[in-house]
C-alpha cells in the first residue's frame, strides 16, 4: 500500500518518532513534530530537525497535532490521551511507526511477537537469513526503528520486524507474510486497564490483515497463544518442547525435529548450541520453521543454530570473581522472564539482584522457584518494597540504594553463593532510560569490580 496522506504530524521524538519523522521528511511529506518533554531530553533529534527543515514543537502537545492528515504515536504514549480521543472524532487516523514503514516496503515481513523471548527470535532469524546469502534488514521493537531501517538499508527481501503489543496497537493495513508468535503472559497490565485480555487482544492484531497463503509459526505450549490463534485462516505451524509428532517442530534429546507442509523432516543437532536454556530451545524452534519456510537448508539452519551467541542482557555471562559468576539478564523486566532465569540457572546458588518499577504483576508466584536456589535477594527500585513484603519471612533480603550498591553488596556474597544474577523481574524506568541502560551499567560497575 502506498499512503494516501501527504501531511503528518509525529506525537513523541524518542528512537521511533524521530525516525519516522525523518522517514517521512525524506518522502517528500509535511512533518511536525510533538514533543511533551523539554527539549533539553532530545538535543540530537533537534538538530536533525533543524537540519532538514522538519518544524517541531518540545514540552508540550499542542492542539497544532491536528492539524495533519495522519498522526504516527510513539509506542510510549497512551493512545487513550485527550489530544488523541479528539483527533479519532475528527476522523484523524492513528498509526503507529511500524505501519508506516510497511507502507513503502514491497519484500517478504517477517514479524515476530510475544511477551518474552521475541526479541532472540528476531535477531535468530535475521542471522540465519544472513548466513543463507540473503539480503535482510533486522528492525522494529528490537531497538533498530523500521523506517530508519528502510532509509539506511535500502532494497531488502526479508524485514524481519520485533513488534511489541505497543506497536501493534496502531496498525492498519500492517500485513505480515509470516509471522511468529512466542508467548503470551501478562505484562504492560498498567497500559491495559489491568486487563489481561486487553494484553492478549493486543498481541492478536498481529494476524489481523493476514492471508490464506501467509505463514503463523507459534507455540503450542502455550494456552493463551493457542487461544489467539484457533480461528486464524493462515498455514499454520506449531512447535513444543513437550508434544512429540504433532508439531511442526519439537525437541527430542539434542535434536530439533523440523518437519513441513510436504512431510519432508530436518533433524537438526543443538548439542552444541551456545545459547542455554529450555526457553532457547523454544526461540530455536520457531526461528528453525521460519527457515524451512525461506527454504533454507539443514546445513545452514544447523551452523547458524549453532553459531548464533544471542543477544545482550540476556541471561549474558560478564565475568568471574572468586568463583562467583557474575550474570546480566536485565532484559527480565516481568516475572516470567525472571522465572525462566532461575529454571535455567537450576542447581545454582544465586544472590539475585531484583527490583525496579513494578509492572503491577504478582510476585507472590515466584516464591516456590526463588526458594530452591536463591540463597539472598537484593533489592533495588521503587518496587523493593512491594517485593520485600513478598520475601521476607522467607528469603535474606537487603536493600540497596542503587545498582552500584547492590553490585557491591553482591560481591561480598562469595562464601555462600555461586552466581550473583541481575534478572530485576521488574521495568527500568524508575532509574534507567530502559533495560539496556541498566545492563550496560551492570555490566561497567562489575567489570569495574573485578579488575580493582
């Protein structure tokens, strides 16, 4: 679909909204851009605008936003806002930066959603198509915007696209060739209402404008995802890591059994994968299908499953001390990715460092888990407390002012544990700019701490 719109206006200049400003800019289109922070938060993204003559508006949302023909939302702001009810019953469509980067692209989109583990899934598939001599760029929710993707990669066959429920909210026309579903549990409740059935119809809109001749690759493992997908008119491919024979993919031992729509099966060797945990084998599996979809060989598929190191703050292994290990998974911003940390780091004793801004979940769940192997939990953000209520007639707790606090606390721990892990369960916007900034400064203060 090419847009119909020739004047827009950008509400939020954070990574995708000046992407898409810019984008557009470069189309040929009239931008404006709004902005509610001060613009002392967004110097580089001033001077682009500036740069190429893009008006723009900071510490504010002015009535000016309707002033378009189409409005491009940042992920983080509600759609819910005043400024936006007004432009739905002015009959101003609402899209987000990832419908307008489908758009002006004519390749095969490959989109990949889930609560947890979209974000290897993505980058996997990415590498693979790589390593197969295909020509891809890896975008979206994964940190690399669409639209600047497009401006800066040029003629792709494949856009492998992370697209988050955020994103998803504000699509139209967004069309999939194949997409990939790896779970749904709750999270971001506080932008729904609380309302985990609004999370799950969400992360659903993915197979809205989906075709009899698309591909859905998702995980039978779990309900909530099998739910979203009964009724969806599409091939359809499924993997496990507990049903044998029926999926498309499964696991079995070390191998991976790949199958497809004409019988034909892969056995696929992971036993010397790097990446490590029941979790992986899962985002192996759907990343696998994919491939067989793009007509990869086995070869390629098992060399680029088995090369493939991940991706940062991801159950990451930064260094030792004193026999500690010392592991950065800050990408665990909910509780079932903090879950799935300490069932792949079973058998250890582990100091773990938790907390940040809540997202409202329940931690009550994690209790039985922490209780088999955390030997001391550390408490960090404006969440410790609501934890430590949790914990605390059960597991050592210890507060600490800040990150590098608790890395010091952490490294004191040496004759009682075996693995000090950042897994927060929890988002990092109390402190952080996001999860990776968080990792990012794990990671300094414990290089820091091992090299004095």
């Amino acid at each position: 679909m090419k847009p119909k719109y020739k004047k827009y206006s950008v509400l939020g200049s954070a990574r995708s909204g000046m992407a898409a400003a810019l984008f557009l800019k470069h189309k040929g289109m009239d931008v404006f851009v709004s902005e509610l922070q001060e613009a002392d938060h967004f110097i580089e993204s001033k001077k682009q605008y500036d740069e190429y003559d893009i008006e723009y508006e900071y510490g504010k949302n002015s009535n000016r936003v309707l002033d378009s023909d189409c409005i491009v939302v940042s992920p983080g702001i509600s759609l819910s806002i005043p400024l936006l009810e007004t432009a739905r019953e002015n009959g101003i469509p609402i899209v987000s930066e990832i419908e307008v980067g489908s758009w002006f692209y004519d390749g095969t989109i490959i989109a990949i959603t889930g609560t947890n583990g979209k974000s290897t899934t993505t980058a996997l598939i990415g590498y693979l198509l790589e390593q197969a001599g295909y020509n891809c760029m890896v975008a979206g929710n994964i940190g690399y915007p669409f639209t600047r993707a497009l401006y800066e990669s040029g003629p792709c066959e494949y856009a492998v696209l992370e697209v988050s429920s955020y994103q998803l909210d504000s699509i139209k026309t967004f069309h999939p060739n194949v997409a990939v579903i790896t779970n749904i549990m709750p999270d971001h409740l506080s932008r729904y209402n609380n309302n985990f059935q609004e999370y799950v119809s969400s992360k659903a809109r993915i197979l809205a404008n989906m075709a009899a001749d698309d591909h859905l690759v998702y995980n039978a493992d779990d309900t909530n995802v099998v739910t979203v997908v009964e009724e969806a008119e599409t091939n359809k491919h499924c993997y496990s890591s507990t049903v044998r024979g029926e999926c498309t993919a499964y696991k079995v031992d070390n191998m991976l059994i790949i199958g497809d729509s004409s019988g034909s099966i892969l056995e696929i060797d992971v036993s010397n994968m790097i990446l490590v945990g029941e979790h992986n084998y899962q985002n192996v599996m759907a990343a696998s299908i994919v491939a067989r979809i793009c007509n990869m060989s086995k070869e390629v598929i098992e060399a680029g499953v088995t090369s493939f190191k991940g991706l940062p703050h991801r159950l990451e292994y930064i260094g030792e001390t004193s026999s500690l290990r010392w592991i950065n998974d800050s990408k665990a911003t909910n509780v079932a990715s903090l879950a799935t940390a300490l069932t792949t780091l079973s058998g250890s004793k582990i100091c773990l460092i938790m907390g940040g801004q809540s997202k409202g979940e329940d931690y009550r769940g994690l209790l039985d888990l922490m209780l088999q192997q955390v030997v001391h939990v550390i408490l960090i953000g404006t969440a410790a407390s609501e934890i430590y209520e949790v914990i605390r007639d059960s597991i050592l707790s210890t507060f600490a002012v800040d990150l590098e606090h608790a890395v010091n606390i952490a490294g004191s721990q040496a004759d009682s544990v075996d693995v000090i892990l950042l897994s927060p369960g929890c988002a990092s916007f109390d402190q952080f700019k996001d999860y990776e900034e968080r990792g990012d400064k794990f990671r300094y203060l414990v290089d820091r701490y091992i090299n004095e």
